[in-house]
C-alpha cells in the first residue's frame, strides 16, 4: 500500500499516520524526520535544509523533493509507505507522481482528514506543553491538567507555544488553504481522494481510515476488472 494522509493543522495527522502505518505494516515517512536525519547524518540535503530552517525559513521545494526522492529508493519502502507531511503543494505532488512513475508504480490511495476550522483552532489554542518536557503535553478541554498551569507528570510549568495561539493558527490555517488543500484536488482528479472525518477519538479515525482504504481496494480491483 502507497498512502497520502493529507489535513489541515490540528487534524492529528501526526497521529494517525503512526497507527495507520503500524497498522498497516509500511514505513511511515515523515518530512520532519527526514530532515533531522538528513542534517545529523551532515548530507548535502541536510545542510541545504538546515541553512533555511535556521533561517526560519520554508525548505525549498527542489530540496525537499530530493529527501523524498531518496528516502522512496530505499528497499524497505517496497511493501508500502505512508507520506506524512509531502507534498504541501501542487508542484510537490506533480513530483511525486513523476519519482513513482519512473519506479514505475503510484499512490494506492489519499485520504484527507475533514475537521471544521472552528474545531482546529480550538485543538490547538488549548494546547499546552511542559518547559520541562515538551513530551508531557496537556489540552485545557480535553486533557487538562490537576492543576492549571502545572505538569502532572514532573510539575513543570506548562505554557503555550507562540505557534499555537489563535492569531498563528488562523494563519497557518489560510496558509493550508492556498497551498496545500489544491493537493487534494490535484489527487482527486485521478480518482485517489477519500475524505475522512477527523472528528472524535483517534481510534475512531484509525477505524474510518482503515476501512476507506479497503474500500479504495474493493474498487480498484473492481476498475482493473473491467
């Protein structure tokens, strides 16, 4: 299987493309991690990569293009992969249909979690992350803490990333719009696109997810039969 996951900030694209991938036995290749390890290991790309992210800046799409590019050749990615991350825009995507083309191969299916903007916002407003370890992280409605303003785990103090007040949500939320939701209809074009709801618990996204995926299966084997 050869998955996209694809969603706006807060969707819990993170999250569902570990289970998922878990799930489904691929390799869960996400474009931050190949970053960090493309700068540790010092390569060409991760020294071009890290120059614009010290910079605050986005990596290029030529740079990032050629990480996946080389993550994707490796043996391991034979039985599947789920891409976490890439393509963030149109000329990412027409990229990546090119590398699988020349494999001679392409996505099995792309699914698109769906949340309201409203729900977004409020997912990633109300996060809260500890100074000791950001690995404790906390949610004023869905998982506050005992008490406010205190990690329970090592009683940190908890606090909110300037990246996830309501102002920076709201932009990144237009950024999504312009660049990256046209990816949906780049793949919904070729019949690929199945929307998933990312409401409600992660297990029952997991179990939506998983069952799009079969029927994406059930009707791709329908259309080669025909």
């Amino acid at each position: 299987m050869r998955i996209l996951l694809i969603g706006p900030p807060g969707a819990g694209k993170g999250t569902q493309a570990v289970r998922l991938a878990t799930h489904l036995s691929i390799q869960h290749i996400s474009t931050g991690e190949l970053f960090r390890e493309h700068i540790d290991q010092g390569t060409e790309l991760g020294q071009n990569a890290h120059t614009h992210m010290r910079a605050g800046l986005l990596v290029p799409d030529e740079v990032t293009i050629g990480v996946i590019k080389e993550r994707l050749a490796r043996p391991d990615t034979e039985r599947g992969f789920l891409l976490d991350g890439f393509p963030r825009n149109v000329a990412q995507a027409q990229a990546l249909d090119g590398i699988l083309a020349d494999a001679e191969s392409r996505l099995d299916a792309v699914l698109d979690l769906e949340i309201p903007e409203a729900e977004v916002v409020r997912r990633i407003a109300g996060r809260r992350l500890c100074r000791q370890d950001r690995g404790h992280i906390f949610h004023v409605d869905y998982s506050p803490p005992e008490v406010t303003g205190v990690c329970d785990v090592c009683g940190g103090e908890l606090y909110q990333r300037d990246d996830d007040r309501e102002t920076t949500v709201s932009k990144r939320l237009e950024v999504y719009r312009s660049e990256t939701a046209p990816v949906a209809d780049h793949y919904r074009a070729q019949g690929l696109v199945t929307t998933v709801s990312a409401l409600g618990q992660a297990q029952e996204v997991l179990e939506r997810a998983l069952i799009a995926i079969s029927q994406d299966q059930v009707d791709a084997s329908g259309a080669s039969s025909r």
